[in-house]
C-alpha cells in the first residue's frame, strides 16, 4: 500500500487550488537568482519538500544550501557585537538548514557564534526561553566548552509555559544524551503541536503546520548520535529528516 504523503498524514487544509498555486511558486524560483534568497526561502522550501508537495529538484536542493550558507555568512561579516540585524531568525534558521543537508562543517561554523550572553532580541509572539534555547543547542557543536551555558539552560528550565517547558525537557535529553527521554519529549513536543488550532489555508508560511522548534532539537539530537526513535506515522510526519527533505 502506498504510504500518504506526510502533508496528508498532518491533514494540512489546502484546497487543489492552492497546492497547485504553491506548485508554481516554486516552479518560478530561479537558480540563476539564488544569491538574493535568503535562509526564509530556504526554511519554507524545506517544509514544502518534508510536506511533499513537490518532488526534491537540485534546483530546489540548491535553495536549501544557500540559505544555509547565508546564515553562515551573516555570522561571518564582523565582530558579532557590531552585527544589527538579529541574531535570532539567523540563527534558527541557518541551524535548521545546515542539519537539514547534514553540512556539519557549515553547523559548526554557524554554531562557533554563539555566547551565553546574547539576550533575546526577537520582540514578536515568542517566549525569550526559546530564543536562548538556540543558544544552548550551538553550544553543543562549539569546539570548546564556553561557561554560562548551563545558567541558560537552567533559566528555560525554570520557565512554566508548556510549550518551552516540554522543549527544556527534549533539550536536557539532548544534553545527556539520554535517547529514552528524548524519544519520550520529542512526540509530547508533536502531540502538543497537534492539538493546536488548524492553520488558515496558504501557499505561505508552511511552517505553521509544523513543530519547527522541536525539529531543531530533534534534529540536534540525532546529529549528536542519539538513535532515531521509532514513531507512528502520525508523528513522525511532523518531524523532518535529511530524506525527508531530499538529502539522503
């Protein structure tokens, strides 16, 4: 029997029109343009891919890679204090895709960034825990142990909203490299995710259908050598993989 389609499987509302409209949106990108994309169109391009409503293109590949190679160079331009734009969509992002094509040399250099003394700068709907849990995840890839980061994990820890205490819980297993617990956190991140509010239908913003912050971390773990747990369909369809996305 042939296996639906993860965008299936989530139960993505989208009428035909709409699928087909995003079709041809991402028929439109052009190679020859990619230096003008940026880790936003290489997320989105992603999420289209592990959905699967198109088929893995090189050319389509090749937006995932430059985005994470914009998120690269963001971070490479100059002293990190001088950077003025944030650092924490970059960040995000440029982690999110760099795991994605399982470019650990990008990871790492993207990850060598980051400090425990950034403070959140992302000013719309988002806990401040979140933005520091990206913090702690570069930590992990950083080539020498850089003190304050425990404090960091400590002060999401202590947060009570669910959403950021259930991502502390997969982080800590992420830490301690603890698989039971990270395979246990991970689908309670999912199934939370699950019972929020269907998106509004769009050719946009693909990532409302998703856990895109447990991804990470999910992610993260994997790359650090835990064993990928063994989820139904109904959950594993919310979680990206390198072959979810066309890279393996």
């Amino acid at each position: 029997m042939t296996r639906l389609k993860n965008w299936e499987l989530i139960g993505v509302q989208l009428d035909f029109d709409v699928v087909e409209a995003s079709r041809r949106a991402l028929a439109r990108f052009d190679p020859e343009l990619l230096q003008n994309l940026i880790a936003n169109d290489g997320k989105e391009v992603a999420c289209y891919l592990h959905l699967g409503f198109v088929p893995p293109t090189d050319e389509l590949r090749d937006i995932i890679r430059q985005g994470a190679e914009w998120a690269v160079e963001y971070f490479r331009k100059g002293d990190v204090r001088e950077i003025k734009g944030g650092w924490f969509h970059p960040l995000w992002y440029g982690m999110l895709l760099c795991l994605v094509i399982d470019d650990e040399e990008k990871l790492r250099s993207l990850c060598s960034w980051a400090t425990p003394r950034k403070r959140p700068e992302y000013k719309g709907p988002l806990p401040d825990e979140i933005q520091l849990m990206y913090l702690v995840l570069a930590s992990f890839f950083q080539e020498r142990p850089v003190k304050g980061f425990d404090r960091l994990r400590a002060k999401i820890a202590a947060c009570r909203t669910r959403e950021v205490r259930l991502l502390s819980n997969a982080l800590s297993a992420v830490a301690e490299r603890d698989a039971g617990e990270f395979a246990v956190a991970i689908r309670k991140c999912v199934e939370r995710h699950k019972r929020k509010p269907k998106p509004k239908p769009s050719v946009f913003f693909m990532e409302d259908w998703l856990p895109l912050h447990a991804n990470v971390v999910y992610l993260v773990g994997l790359k650090l050598g835990l064993e990928r747990p063994s989820y139904p369909d109904n959950i594993g369809a919310y979680l990206m993989t390198p072959e979810s996305v066309g890279f393996a």
